[in-house]
C-alpha cells in the first residue's frame, strides 16, 4: 500500500546514499535463476524453502530465495577480468516458502553491499561499519552487531576428521541454536572427548565483548592450531571496526556463532534490535563461492539488510517520519469545454515541477472543494468560462480559504512562491 511502500523508499533512499558514499556500484540480477545456482552452497534450511519449478524447456528454475549466488555469478562470468576491488550493491526482491509471520514474508526486500576481491580484514571491518552507519542513519541508537568467525569452529571440527557435509550439518544446528543436538552428533561422529568439551565451553560462553571473546578464544582454542588464523582475523578485524569509529558497546561476540548459509568462510555478523528477535541485516566473508561458479579465486565480503524487516523495526520504535503530503493542486474546470484547457494547465504546473492533478470525477465545485481539502490538496485551481477568457484561474488556498484570480502565464510562479 502507498504509506507501506513510502517507508520501503525511505530505507531504499539511505541505502543508495550509502552505495554513493562508499563507491559500491549498483546492479540488478534475474528474478528466475537455474535451480543449481542456488542447491550448491546455500545451506539445508534455504534448500527446503525454495521455490522450484521446471520452465517450458524442463529445465529447473528458481524464484532467488537471495542475492549473494547471483552476484557470485555475475561476478564470475561478465565481471571476471574487472580490476579489483569490486563493490557492488542492489536492492532487490527474493522469496523463500516460509510459514508467514511478523517479519518474514514469502516474499520479501532485500538490500546488499557486496565487496570483492579483496582478503584483508579491512574489507570485513567496512562492512561491518556500513551496516553500523546504515542503523545510525535511520534513527535506531539501541542494536547490537553480533559478530563470529566460522573458521574458529570448522578449524576444530576439522582437524577431528569432520568432513565438509558433517561440519555443514552441525553449523545449521548451531545456527537454529539446537547445541545439544550438535553436542550429540560430534558424540556420535566419535569426537575425542577433548573437542566435545571444546565445543561445549563454547557454546555454555554465549556472547561477550570483543577484548573478552578474544581472550577466551586464546585459552580455549589453544590445543587446535587450526583456529589460530582465524582467531587472528577476528581479532583485527575487530580492533579495525572499533578504531573507525564503532562503538564497542553495540558489537557483541560469539566464538560458537554460526549462520544459515553453507558458503562462509570468515568472519559472519547480524544485526539485532532489544524490540524484535529477528535479524535485521546479516552478511559474512565467502571467499570460495566466485570460484564455485567458474571464476578465479577470488575473496569477497557482504551483507544483506532486510527492508521489510527493518520497516517493521522502524514502526515499532517510532522511528519514520511520515513524508510531507504529496497532494498540492488540484485543477478544476467548471465547464464540460474547459477540461482540456485544465489538462493543459496541470501541464504548465508539470513542467515547473508542481504537482497537480485534474479533478476527472465530474463532480461540481462545492463537492470537489470539499474532496480536495480532505485529501490535503494545498491549492485548487479554478477554470471559469469568463476568467479562462481573459487569461485568468481562480486561485483558492484551501488552508487559509482564500482566493484569488491570477493570469495563466504567472500561475506556476504564484503557487510556488
């Protein structure tokens, strides 16, 4: 509807003031994907909830249930021997079958910073700082970022002979916060003792401050050597979000974090208001996704607000400002000879770039008056058969309920003045 989509815009308009402010360039991808594009990395839960269907050649096909894939793609076929970095944006509907609810919807918006090519940890920290900057920009003070870094717990799971679909399956379980079951399955793949408790200590930490998680990532992961470079990227990558400017109350740490999606590879983040219990924004490192799809090896790092999610969040807290009313001038010809005199005026107003509609109902003046100062109508311009002769309207302030009679040629620069 007009007032929900105005707040969609709202967002959509800071999010492209970002995308001009920080250099990512804007792109579009189909709505209609193959279905492989999607089957490969996007994880077990996104799997189920697609829309699948076959087109008219039998091929399968996708309705895109996200962007990040097809940005992939793009990247690896027409933007492959591009220099580097790239940094590419979009705004962009997806859909997932999921059981509708508030802040999540079959079909839904999606925005997206997607930074590629490089591998250094200040890329990770724009991303994160972006994310901060886009919450500040529309209002919210209170979020949390809640940051973790899935190399940390695949490094373990790893060196325990876990292969990739195992991790896979115990990541999606930590990710819907199910840690006794995937404290059960790393009992049932016949992990030492060691890792278990590992594991469990992870889990039983919850979430700390950046100086804490790292402190207690040293001591735990002590025995893996194989999170040792990745507790060493979370560190700066950290220290550089906080040293640009983010304030280290709103970033929160887990060492035992993990998202939906099979293709991280890095850091991972979501974005948190105390009022709603569903993420915001979300996004991570994917180093291995371009190659995946034919390209180079090629580092990349992103994230993904939700609109419609943060709209919500927005009502809920307060936060819109309602646009300035729309409605200015309303033309009304009195005479069934001068309705296309009034359409050639509201084309005068148009050129000056004065919004102005023609009364087309047919009603009288008294009704239309009345209709137009309801609607919130600023001006109604009147054509009369003697004023119009003369090269005159009748001019009415429908907020002061005054009027006048101005000349045609000096119309546009009395109303907007």
């Amino acid at each position: 509807m007009p007032k929900d989509l105005a707040k969609r815009r709202a967002i959509e308009s800071v999010v492209r003031e970002l995308f001009r402010l920080y250099g990512y360039e804007e792109i579009e991808t189909p709505t209609v994907e193959p279905y492989e594009l999607f089957a490969a990395k996007s994880g077990e839960e996104i799997r189920q909830r697609m829309y699948v269907f076959k087109d008219l050649k039998g091929r399968m096909v996708v309705l895109r249930p996200e962007m990040t894939a097809s940005v992939a793609r793009v990247v690896a076929t027409k933007l492959r021997t591009a220099p580097k970095p790239l940094r590419l944006g979009y705004i962009a509907n997806c859909f997932r079958y999921d059981e509708p609810q508030r802040g999540r919807y079959r079909e839904f918006w999606q925005a997206g910073f997607e930074l590629i090519g490089s591998s250094q940890p200040e890329a990770d920290a724009e991303i994160l700082l972006l994310s901060s900057e886009l919450m500040d920009r529309l209002g919210f003070s209170e979020y949390v970022i809640k940051v973790g870094h899935v190399g940390l717990l695949r490094g373990v799971l790893g060196a325990e002979g876990l292969s990739e679909e195992e991790q896979n399956h115990l990541m999606g379980l930590v990710d819907k916060a199910k840690y006794e079951e995937a404290i059960g399955f790393l009992e049932s793949r016949r992990a030492s003792n060691d890792c278990v408790k590992l594991v469990r200590e992870v889990f039983e930490l919850g979430w700390l401050s950046p100086r804490e998680a790292v402190e207690a990532g040293r001591k735990l992961f002590s025995s893996y050597s194989e999170a040792d470079r990745p507790l060493e990227n979370l560190e700066e990558i950290l220290s550089l979000t906080l040293e640009a400017g983010v304030d280290s109350k709103k970033l929160s740490v887990s060492l035992g974090f993990a998202r939906g999606l099979e293709y991280y590879t890095g850091m991972i983040f979501e974005v948190f208001v105390p009022q709603l219990d569903i993420a915001l924004n979300g996004g991570g490192r994917y180093d291995n996704l371009i190659e995946l799809f034919g390209g180079p090896p090629t580092p990349a790092v992103g994230c993904a607000p939700g609109i419609d999610r943060i709209a919500l969040a927005m009502e809920m807290l307060g936060l819109y400002q309602e646009p300035p009313p729309t409605k200015y001038a309303i033309v009304i010809p009195l005479e069934s000879e001068l309705r296309g005199a009034a359409l050639r005026v509201a084309k005068i107003l148009h050129e000056a770039g004065i919004p102005a509609e023609v009364e087309v109902m047919g009603r009288g003046l008294s009704r239309t008056l009345s209709h137009a100062s309801k609607q919130g109508y600023k001006y109604a311009v009147i054509l009369g058969k003697r004023e119009y002769a003369s090269g005159n309207v009748v001019v009415r302030d429908l907020v002061r309920e005054e009027q006048r009679e101005v000349p045609i040629e000096k119309l546009k620069e009395f109303l907007a003045s």
